[in-house]
C-alpha cells in the first residue's frame, strides 16, 4: 500500500555516481539525497523508477549527429573537452545518457504516457480523456534525482552537461502530442543551451525596460517558454535570450528572489501549458562555491512551495529536475534537496486530499 503522502514517482538511478575525478560537482550527491529521503522517509523504495538509458534517436530530437557521433567515440577536441569541463569516458557518456532517459521518463510519468512509451492517454482535470488534438494532462508531480543540464546545446556541451535532458525529454513529449511546455529554470546559472535550443522558434523582440536586469520576449502560446532566473554576473558569460530571463544582482536574497520569483510565474502559466519542467538548483544557497546569491535553506524551500503550489493550482504535469548544487559541505546540498523533494510530497498530500473532498 502507498504511504500516505507519497509522490506519485521518484526517477533515480545508483548509476548516477560517475568518477570523474577531484571535481566541484559532487555526483555522490544523488545517491546521498536518495539514501536521507527514504531515510526520513519522504519517498517510498515502491515509488522508485529505475531508468533506461535515452535512446540515441531520442537524443537526436535535440543534439546534431556530429557532436552525438564525437561523445560517443570519444574524439571530441580537447577545446571541446575544455568547454564541457568533464573527462571523457566511456562511463560518462552512459551515464548521462542513463540521467537524460530519467528525464524523459519523469515527464512520460507525469503527463500519463508510461515510462517507456505510450500506455494510456492524458487525461483532462477532470478525470475525461483528453482529445488527441488537444491533450491536457491533469496535475502530476514526477520527481527525477538528478537532470536538469541546461547548459548542453544542440552541438556541444558545456559546464558539466553533455546532453540537454529537459530539452529531449519537451521534444519527446511533444512527439507525442504534449505540445505547450514551459521550463522553469532557477539554477543559480542561465540556462543558456535550453533557452538557444527553443529561441528560434516564432519568436518577438523583447519589450524596452528600464531595469537593465529583465529582458523578456514572449513566445506563441504552442511555444516551449524558457524561464531562467539566475546571477546575471555568473557563468555562462554569453546569455541567449529565453522567453523570461531575469537576471539577478550579486548578492541578491530571499526577499528580492521570492519577489521576482511571484512575479514571473503568473506570466509562464499564462498561455495553458501542458506540462512544466522545473530546474530545482541548490546552487542559489549562500555558501554555494559556484554561486553569488544569498539564498538561505529557508528561502530556497519558500522558493520551491511556491513554483510547486502555482503549477498545482493551474492543474499541470509537473516534472522537477535537481540541477545544480555545489555547496562547500556537501551536507547542505543534500538538505536542499531532499527539501525540494519534501515539498514536493506535501504538494501531492494536498492534491489528493482536495480530489478525496
């Protein structure tokens, strides 16, 4: 029997801690956030998803043939090497193969199409069918410990992300009829290949603003809208325009984040999406070595009930992703973590006490 308050599915893999060396990005992390929340017991052994690898004509939705074709034998550049900031081995590039197929398996899950294909058809929120013209998922929170490389663009890798998962995993759905998507991307870095990877598609100038922090260009409702707010004086230096990119002073804390956080959202849910994708990254906490925010433990889980909490109530498929995280004791990582996490099951707890009502 599931244990009251559980979320619908947890995607994780123990394959996920890869060496790759003395690094800043601490890949035990997954397997430490998975151990304390089934320790706390925040998730059920019996709602974890182990998954398949993406498949290489999967990840050709989004990555050319060329650079698939150089990371899988190996012969990428060393100036290529240099830029995805990762050691090449065989190992690595199954692993993260294995972490895009998690993706692509959490968004399957959360909008009703089966983990390895098509089971069933979406359903509206009301519990119909949903017209293959027209699907509309209900809400469904999926959890993947781990994804969330934005920084992979469709010919190359970059800071720690040799595969685009959440852009596979949009085109995947899409393939399949779930076409209005909105990312949600609050790592402390731009989300700079997802938000190239969709910028070519219909879209407007952005609006002239004053506040030199905020450039915004809406897209199509039948669009992929690609929210990234980030340390705008951060990695990456080039920043592609998204559809809402809101860039944040150094130093910026809860309060200004939270602000600007309750402000966006209302405008990436404004055009009946279809499912949404949000890049939960640690890396906004105040002791992050990669990041320049002062975002406390506090702030970050008042950041997570409030991306959670807004989608809930639009009646959307959400998927959360992990992203970043590279706190100077790896303790705090995991503890944020594992909070999103616990946020999420509570999400589910009220969800399904309003269906019982």
């Amino acid at each position: 029997m599931r244990a009251a308050g559980a979320l619908s599915k947890i995607v994780y893999s123990a394959r996920y801690h890869v060496d790759i060396g003395p690094h800043v990005f601490p890949t035990r992390k997954y397997q430490l956030v998975y151990a304390r929340a089934i320790e706390t017991g925040i998730i059920q052994p019996s709602d974890v998803v182990e998954p398949l690898p993406a498949r290489w004509d999967e990840l050709e939705l989004v990555h050319t043939s060329e650079y698939l074709t150089k990371i899988r034998d190996g012969t990428l550049t060393q100036e290529e090497l240099a830029q995805l900031e990762l050691p090449w081995s065989a190992e690595m590039v199954e692993v993260f193969r294995l972490m895009t197929g998690g993706t692509v398996a959490a968004a399957r899950l959360a909008c009703g199409l089966g983990h390895d294909g098509p089971t069933e058809s979406p359903s509206s929120p009301d519990g119909r069918k949903a017209s293959e013209d027209s699907p509309r998922p209900a809400f469904n929170l999926v959890v993947h410990i781990g994804g969330g490389l934005h920084h992979a663009f469709a010919n190359h890798g970059e800071g720690f992300c040799p595969f685009n998962d959440v852009a596979v995993a949009v085109r995947v759905l899409q393939s399949n009829g779930i076409e209005r998507v909105a990312i949600v991307d609050l790592d402390v870095h731009h989300g700079n290949g997802t938000a190239f990877i969709f910028s070519h598609a219909r879209s407007i100038p952005p609006p002239r603003s004053e506040d030199r922090f905020r450039e915004r260009r809406l897209l199509s409702p039948d669009d992929v809208f690609t929210f990234s707010m980030h340390q705008q004086h951060n990695y990456p230096m080039w920043k592609p325009r998204g559809s809402l990119d809101i860039g944040l002073p150094d130093g910026a804390d809860d309060e200004r984040v939270l602000s600007e956080l309750a402000t966006a959202l209302p405008m990436v849910m404004a055009s009946d999406r279809q499912c949404v994708f949000y890049l939960a990254g640690a890396d906004p906490y105040e002791d992050d070595q990669l990041g320049g925010l002062r975002m406390t433990r506090g702030g970050l889980r008042q950041r997570d009930r409030l991306v959670i909490e807004t989608v809930r109530a639009a009646g959307v498929p959400l998927v959360i992703t992990l992203a970043g995280g590279y706190a100077r004791r790896i303790e705090d990582t995991v503890d944020i973590h594992t909070a999103t996490i616990e946020e999420a099951r509570n999400a589910t707890t009220k969800a399904r006490k309003h269906e019982k009502e």
